[in-house]
C-alpha cells in the first residue's frame, strides 16, 4: 500500500490573541488530504480530507493533528469501512 499526502491549508494562528481575546481569536487550523493506493494496481483505496481547529491556549495545531492521525490510526486498524461509518456527514 502507498500513501500519498498533501497539506491543503495551514494557519499558525496567534498565542497572543488566544491569551488577550480567547473566545477563538487567534485560532490555528490545518487542513490535509490522504490518500491510501494500492501499490501493484494504482486502485485507489481511501481517501480522506480533513480539517482541525485549534482555538484554545490549551493545545496549538500540531497537538490536534497528532491527536487525529493517532484515533484515525486506530479506526484503521478496525478497517476502512469502520472509518467511514465513524465519519461525521459533511455539513452542506
């Protein structure tokens, strides 16, 4: 299996004005994409995208996409199907 990755959007945000403002000024978010291929074919297995926000003094960006990659590591391990059941509906 290959994966493949790409960073879409990344925003470093503001300690300053989470410490100051708070209420979510100041907010870093990252959003990514993932693709898992098969290597021998080129069928292309999974594919996610996906989107953290980190609005508190309480963890900045990097922490939230750790977080992420590690719950996302573990529903995979319960298979790809079970991802997608866990999956949150896009919001239109």
């Amino acid at each position: 299996m290959l994966v493949v990755g790409r960073i879409v959007d990344c925003n470093a945000g503001s300690k300053a004005a989470k410490w100051i403002v708070g209420m979510g000024a100041g907010a870093s978010n990252a959003t990514w994409d993932l693709k898992f291929i098969d290597r021998s074919s080129g069928q292309l297995l999974l594919a996610v995208h996906h989107r953290a926000i980190s609005g508190t003094t309480m963890s900045e960006i990097d922490d939230k996409i750790i977080k992420w990659l590690e719950e996302f590591g573990e529903t995979l391990k319960e298979g790809a199907a079970r991802a997608y059941e866990k999956g949150k509906p896009v919001k239109e």
